[in-house]
C-alpha cells in the first residue's frame, strides 16, 4: 500500500510539472504566433512599399526614357541633319562665288582680288608684244622667208584667256626665240658688227634671251597663279567633299538616327518585361510568405504523457 501510495505521489507529482512544462509551452507559441503575426505584418507592409515605391521610380523612369529617346533623337537627327544641309550648302555656295560666301571670313579668296588686276594687265602686256613682233615678223618675210611667227597664248581682249593649246603648228612658243635667232646671231664680234648677213649681236641675243626665258618662265607658272587668285584648289577640295561626302553623310546621319531610335525601342520592351517580371515576383513571394507557428512535443515527453493518461 505504501508503495502504491508513493507512486502515485510521484506520478501526481511528474502530471502536474508536465502541465506546468505544457503551459509555458503554450505561452511560449502563443508569444511566437502573436510576434511572428506581427513581423508578417511589418515585413509584408515593407516589401508593398518597396515594391510600390520601385514600381513608380521604373514608371517614371520609363516615361523619362520613352520622351528622352525621342525628343533626344529627334532633336540629334535635327542638329546632324542641319549641319551636313548647312555645311554642304555653305561649300556649294563657294563653288559658285568663292569671294561672297558665309566662308569669306576664314577663306582669304576676297583679299587675292586684289591682285587679279596685275595679272590681266600682264596678259594684256604679252598679248600686245607678241602681236607687235609678229608684225615685224611680217615685214621681214620678204628679205627673211624662213622666219616664223609667235604664238600669242592669249586670246583676244577684253578677256585674254590664256590658251596656249590653240596655237597654229607654224609657230613657236615665246621660249623658243633664241633658237630661231641664233642662227642670225654673230657670237664673235668685236668691235659690236656684224657681216654675212648676221644683223643681231651677241649682247642683243643675249637680253632677248633674258627677256623671252623669263617671260616663258611666268607663262608656265600663269594656271597656276589663275587657279589661285580663283581659289582654284579650295574649289576642287569643296567639290571633292561635295561628290564623295555630302551625300554620304546625309545617308549616314539618317542611319545613326534608326539606330537610336531601335535602341530607344530596345531599352523601352526590356524596362517593361522588367517591371511584368518584377510584379509576378512580388505576387508569388506575398501569396506564399506567410508564417504559420508551429509547435511539436517532444517523442519522449509525449510517451510519458500517454503513460500517465493510461493509469
């Protein structure tokens, strides 16, 4: 009987401290359930305001990148196409006025006027000395048959082209005089005669020889100094730049803007699958987030508890 008593002493005894344990356990869960609810609130409310306030910024700023790409590629395709249209039509209005134009202030074209004056009146000089020796020419034929005449390598006034290709083939150039002279020349006079029908001295041939080398020597440079006073090279440049670049370059802005454009359409679809992704997330993770407590008895603790219900 004693011993019966003692055990269910000690068996009351272990009952009422695995209440005791049961009952802190439930105040724990309790306790655990009431902060998880409570965290679950805080942090589901966080992850809407992030998501809410991330949705807006990526609203925004696909409204700013959908106005900037194009008011930004309009705006570029403008500037570019308003450059190669200016630039081109500045170097086509040179072409036809080189001395007139919106690059008369970085192009020096105005300032060789002024020298154009000097080199019609040396066209004009040349054109007066040959025709003059020609007709002295013309009045030796009969006593000197073999001589021939001078080509004159402008034309006629007021315009004095220069135009050495349109010379008879019965003439010689200007340079060519000594050699015609030559044989008319005594080289060996001394006291300033000559005889054997030689009527020019070695002194004489000698300045006629001077003059004609120097004056053919300034023919020959003549295209050359036109081509400048006419800013001949800065037209060829231009007209270079014209054929070879202008067009190309209206083509190649036009190109450059497509490309913006397809960019601008390419970062637009990516922002958008981004934002459709983003929310799919935010839907998947708040319908499956939620945190439940959960409580388990230990195996050992619940085999006792059976036990002490059993007696």
């Amino acid at each position: 009987m004693e011993s019966n008593s003692m055990e269910a002493n000690v068996n009351v005894r272990a009952s009422s401290n695995l209440d005791s344990a049961a009952e802190k356990l439930d105040d724990a869960s309790a306790n655990i359930e009431t902060q998880a609810r409570k965290n679950r609130r805080l942090i589901n409310n966080g992850l809407k305001i992030v998501f809410v306030t991330t949705t807006m910024i990526m609203c925004l700023n696909l409204v700013a990148v959908t106005v900037l790409s194009v008011s930004g590629v309009l705006r570029l395709r403008r500037t570019l196409y308003l450059f190669s249209s200016d630039a081109c039509i500045a170097l086509d209005n040179f072409q036809e006025n080189p001395y007139n134009n919106s690059l008369s202030s970085i192009l020096p074209c105005q300032e060789l006027l002024k020298a154009k004056p000097v080199l019609s009146q040396f066209s004009a000089g040349i054109y007066d000395l040959v025709n003059e020796v020609n007709a002295n020419i013309s009045m030796q034929a009969t006593t000197y048959p073999n001589l021939v005449h001078v080509c004159n390598p402008f034309s006629a006034p007021p315009n004095y082209f220069y135009q050495p290709e349109n010379c008879p083939d019965n003439t010689i150039r200007i340079g060519d005089i000594p050699k015609v002279l030559k044989p008319f020349t005594c080289l060996d006079a001394n006291d300033g005669t000559c005889e054997n029908g030689n009527f020019i001295t070695n002194s004489e041939y000698a300045k006629v020889e001077t003059y004609t080398n120097s004056i053919q020597d300034l023919l020959n440079v003549y295209p050359s100094m036109e081509h400048l006073l006419e800013c001949q090279l800065v037209k060829d440049a231009f007209s270079q730049v014209l054929v070879n670049h202008c067009k190309p370059m209206k083509r190649y802005a036009k190109m450059a803007w497509v490309g913006m454009v397809f960019l601008g359409v390419i970062m637009v679809l990516l922002i958008l699958l981004w934002t459709i992704k983003a929310s799919h997330e935010h839907c998947y993770h708040i319908s499956d987030g939620s945190v439940e407590p959960h409580f388990e008895v230990p195996n050992g603790l619940k085999s006792r508890v059976d036990k002490e219900i059993e007696i």
